[in-house]
C-alpha cells in the first residue's frame, strides 16, 4: 500500500479552531492551528468568504480536503 | 443494406487484430461484418483504410455550442462520433430563467466561452432537463451523453444560498428529486467539481457541497447505474490521491463507476503521478471503480491581449485587466507609462516563459517578419526585451497579435505514452468545446493514432482503438456502442492510419456574435458514418443527415 496523507471532510460549520481542537486534540490550540494552515495551503491562500456570507471570514470549503498532517516530503 | 464498406482494414474495437473484411450496415445498425455478399445503396471502397468504432469522447463542454450547431464542429471531422458533454459540475439545464446569466457568467469564466455567444446563438427555450434534451435533438448530427452539472442543480434547488452553505437535508432530498428527473430524461450522469471559481472569482456551487450531499446524489446516480465525473485539484499529487480515496468510498459504497479528470504528467513529477496511479490501482484492486483520464496532447497555450487568457491567471494585476477591460482600456493600460511600469514589474520574474513565446499571428504587413519568431529572438531585433515586444506588438495590431506558449508540460513521449496505455487509464480530459480562446481542443484523438501509433509506435492501433472507443463506452455505460459487431449501432470512423493526425492551430471566426475560437482541422479521416448514415466525408463536407441521439433520453 502506498502512504496517503491523513485528511478529513470538514463538517459544514468547520474553522480552523474546530479542526484543530478535535483532530489535535493533543496540541495546544493556536499550534494546531498553524499547523493546518501551513499543512494546507490549498486552503490557507484561499480568500475568505464575504462579511456578508454565512460563512463570513472562513475560508474553508465543504468540499475540501483538509489534510492532518504534513507533505510526506516533510515526514 | 444501406451502406457496405468494403475491403477496409478493421479495428473493430475490441482489441483484437486487425484483418481484412466488409461492413454491411442496414436500418443503423451493422448487420454484417466479415464477407458482405449483398450491394448497398451506398458502396464505399476502403481499400488500405483503417475502418474502426466512431470515437467517444468523454470530456467535452459543448453545451452552449450544441444549440447552434448540432455536429459540434470540428469534433465529426476527427472521427468523433459520441461526446460527453456537461463535465465539471456545469450543464446547461436544469437551468432557471433567472438563472440563466449566472450560468452564463460561469461558462464564460470557466470555460471561455464568449457572453456574445449565448447572446447571440442561443434561444433560451427550456428550463428542465428534459426541455434541454428536446431542444438540442432538433438538428442533431452527433451523438450525445449529457452530464448533468452538480452546480446547476444547487442552483435549482437553492438559489443564491448554493453559493454561501452546505444544503439542509430537505434541500438534498429535492436534489436528489431534480437528479433522478435528469436521469430520467436521458443524463448519463452527474459531474462536480473541487476546483472551478465562477464569473466572480468565487467557488462555483458544487464546492460548497459537502460530503454528504454527494454522497446522497451519488446514492441516487446508483439507482440508474449512472457515473460521477469530478474535476479536482490536479494542480498537487497528494490531494489528487485524496480525491482518489474520496471516489474510491463512494464507489464502493454505492457500487458506481467515477472519473476524475484530468491527470497531468508532467517532467520533475513523475514519481508523483506513479503513486497516483498506484493508488488508483490498489483502489480498484479492492472493487472500486475509479478512472482518470489522460489526455493526448501536450499542454499548450495560445493567445492575444483581446481576450482573457489562462496563461495570466496567476498575475493578478494582468489578469484584472485582461477580465475586466475592454479592447479600448487594455490598449489604454499598455500606453499609460506608470500602468505599463507596474505591469512589466508584475511580470518579469516570469521573462523566461516570455521569451519562449512564439508570434503566430498578426495583421499587418509590417509584423509579418516576425511570424513564427520567438518573442527573444524578435526582441533582440528590436533592441528590447521579451516583455515589451509582446506589448509593443500588441499596440501594434490593435491587440490581434497572436502568441503561443507550446510544449507547456504533459509532453514526455515515453511517459505520456505509458499512461495511455495503462489499463486503469481512460484517455479522455481533451476539454471539446471549452477554453476556444486559449487552444483548440480538437484533434486529440488524430494526435493519439498519428503520434503515439504511428510515429512513436508506443501503442498498437488495436490498443488505442479500443481504449477510445469500446473502453470508453463500456466505463460509461453506453449501449451498443463503441464495437464494430453485427446488431452494434452503426457509428464508424474510416481513416487513413499513414497520415491520420491533427493539423496545425489557427484562429477562425465562426462563433456567434462574430467570435472566435482556436481550431485544428483532421488529417487522415475520410469518412465517418453516424447512425447509419454518411455524416461527414472528407471531399463532400458534411451531408444533410442529422442521425445524432442524446444517448439514454426516451425516444420522443
């Protein structure tokens, strides 16, 4: 079997916050955090969504893939 | 009988060996291979032709196209019999009025397509996916497999709200209500998409679906034995074999085929699409279905300052003007010294792609000299560098000056050439009918038999026959198709297999709305029959026969 990189389908209400404090629960909440982003640029560089969305300031998609942990390059 | 084909050399589509026979074709079927002892009314004499199954091809947006011109144009003259279109979450219907300019807007950002196109060329005459089909099978010559687009079906069901949130689950349920009448009506399935921005730079709808939802469609795609079609982030290896698995489940779970396109291969990456296709391979060793489509042709990418174009997409200031500007503001922002400054500074990191940039195509005499140059080349002779010749030269013809950035990537013979060949492998993603003003996307299938069999010889032309053909129509369940086997509809290429080939690119007006668009004319396809019918002959043109079905749509 290959290595695949460990992701998740983000729930509809998802910020980086909720990612990272139930997927990381172990790692303090603001590293958690930047690891994602930095794990995730795909995302990350994404513009947030509108002040006038539901989803203001969240730049994360339903339908995205959020990975876990870092590139395999970077293991 | 209708028509025999006699003599030819026939590539039946199974992947056997070739051999020497007749096609005896009556009512638009075939209904004699082999020796044909009876006359038809048609004879044609295929005498060292190649006669093979009409080419499938299946990734196409030739949605808008289809409602003013049913043989979709130049695809016939290729060999291409069957075509997929409503790939990447956007079909035409089922399609609101008051939605209409939303789409549009959608399938001009996305796809290129020109807004004066639909405004001109398009009677907007349907709303529901049945009244589509209706309409485009008014002057039908070629026959289609429509996907129905994930996005236009949120639209449908939720209005503005597709664009901001996942749906609530009456809203899935209504969807899955819209889908099934799609189905119904005769689409071969549904597509979506991970990656595609709409006419506002923002997600299209698709993307803000989640899992679940998809899931739900896809439990209703299940009840026909339909397939997913998903574009996804091609860009990056690891969330491709993300997606794969995301496929994989869904496939497994609901017992559908999917696809996801396109898979790139390009130089620096190889070990990466090696694990994507090991993933796909270990995937589909455990019982899913899960099929990327390569393409033929390298990548490249044509363009004038006239129109948007791709090749800017990641500079955001030439972009901007691009998108936004009409022919008077972008020539303005070319004259004005402090926006010409700011723009040749936004771009100079990228002078080796400027450089490399061929002049295809201007207007006036006086440039002519220039033609086929590179921009290097015709900056040295001007005494300045690669990025103000494109500017100057683009002053110069009032924007029609014309560039190429060729051999882009995807282009390692040998590498491509295996993918082609793979057995997990569709070759497909050729993009028919879309991004018309960035390269033609026509003549893949041409570039397949004439460099990869022919000239490379890393592929037999039983293999790449029936990867086009019988592969594809078995991956996409269409019937009676894609075989050159007695009771099998009557859809079939006749090619010469010395010469076949895609011509070269070049820029011709014939969009509505005076438009234009990149096209490729066929080298090599002599005649290709359609239903039973002669549809397009190499000498003759196109005949008045217009045999064309909207594949699995009732008969009306």
């Amino acid at each position: 079997m290959i290595k695949v990189r460990k992701s998740i389908h983000p729930c509809a209400t998802d910020t980086w916050e909720s990612i990272a404090a139930r997927e990381l629960a172990a790692t303090p909440l603001d590293e958690g955090v930047a690891s994602l982003q930095s794990w995730n640029l795909h995302v990350f560089s994404r513009a947030p969504a509108a002040a006038d969305s539901p989803r203001a300031g969240n730049p994360i998609l339903p339908s995205d893939l959020v990975f876990l942990e870092p590139p395999l390059s970077a293991q | 009988m209708d028509i025999v084909i006699r003599n030819g050399n026939i590539v039946d589509g199974s992947g056997r060996p070739a051999y020497i026979g007749d096609i005896g074709i009556s009512a638009g079927r075939i209904n004699q291979v082999g020796h044909v002892s009876g006359h038809g009314a048609t004879e044609i004499d295929a005498t060292g032709k190649t006669v093979s199954p009409g080419f499938i091809d299946p990734h196409t947006h030739f949605d808008a196209q289809l409602l003013w011109d049913g043989a979709a144009k130049p695809a016939i003259e290729h060999g291409v019999t069957t075509i997929v279109p409503g790939n990447c979450s956007l079909s035409l219907a089922p399609l609101k009025a008051a939605d209409r300019m939303k789409l549009v807007g959608m399938f001009n950002q996305i796809e290129e397509m020109p807004l004066v196109a639909f405004e001109q060329g398009v009677t907007w005459n349907w709303e529901t996916f049945d009244e589509f089909v209706g309409r485009i099978q008014q002057d039908l010559t070629i026959n289609v497999a429509p996907l129905v687009g994930h996005s236009v079906l949120r639209l449908w069901v939720m209005g503005q709200a597709a664009t901001e949130r996942t749906a609530t689950a009456t809203e899935t349920a209504e969807m899955q209500s819209l889908l099934r009448q799609c189905l119904d009506a005769g689409a071969i399935g549904l597509s979506t998409s991970f990656v595609d921005m709409d006419e506002k730079l923002q997600p299209v709808p698709s993307r803000y679906a989640d899992h679940a939802e998809l899931d739900a469609l896809c439990a209703v795609l299940a009840e026909y034995n339909r397939i997913l079609q998903v574009v996804h982030e091609f860009y990056d290896i690891d969330l491709t074999i993300g997606r794969i698995d995301q496929l994989a489940e869904l496939s497994l779970k609901h017992k559908i085929t999917t696809t996801l396109s396109p898979l790139f291969i390009n130089r620096g990456d190889f070990e990466g699409v090696d694990r994507v296709i090991a993933r796909i391979v270990e995937q589909n060793a455990a019982g899913a279905r899960v099929w990327p489509q390569v393409q033929t042709r390298p990548i490249d990418i044509s363009f004038s300052f006239a129109v948007p174009s791709l090749l800017f997409i990641r500079l955001r200031g030439w972009y901007r003007v691009m998108r936004f500007g009409t022919p008077a503001t972008i020539m303005a922002a070319f004259q004005d010294e402090t926006q010409r400054q700011q723009l040749v500074q936004e771009a100079t990191s990228m002078m080796p792609l400027w450089s490399a940039l061929i002049l295809r195509q201007v207007e006036t005499e006086a440039n002519q000299q220039y033609v086929g140059k590179t921009l290097a080349e015709i900056a040295e002779l001007r005494g300045t560098d690669a990025l103000n010749a494109m500017i100057d030269l683009s002053l110069e013809e009032s924007l029609d000056a014309h560039f190429i950035s060729a051999d882009m990537g995807h282009n390692d013979d040998d590498k491509v050439g295996s993918m082609l060949r793979h057995p997990h492998v569709m070759i497909g993603a050729s993009d028919g009918g879309a991004h018309i003003l960035s390269f033609s996307t026509y003549g893949d299938t041409g570039y397949l038999l004439g460099h990869f069999v022919r000239d490379k010889q890393l592929l037999s032309m039983e293999e790449a026959i029936k990867k086009i053909t019988s592969d594809t129509a078995d991956i996409w369940a269409i019937p009676d198709r894609g075989l050159l086997k007695s009771g099998y509809i009557a859809d079939i290429t006749i090619f010469d297999a010395n010469t076949i080939d895609r011509g070269p690119e070049y820029y011709v007006q014939d969009v509505p709305g005076d438009g234009h668009r990149y096209v490729r004319d066929a080298i090599g396809v002599e005649t290709v029959i359609i239903g039973g019918a002669v549809a397009y002959d190499h000498l003759q043109g196109y005949s008045d026969e217009h045999r064309g079905q909207v594949i699995g749509a009732p008969q009306r």
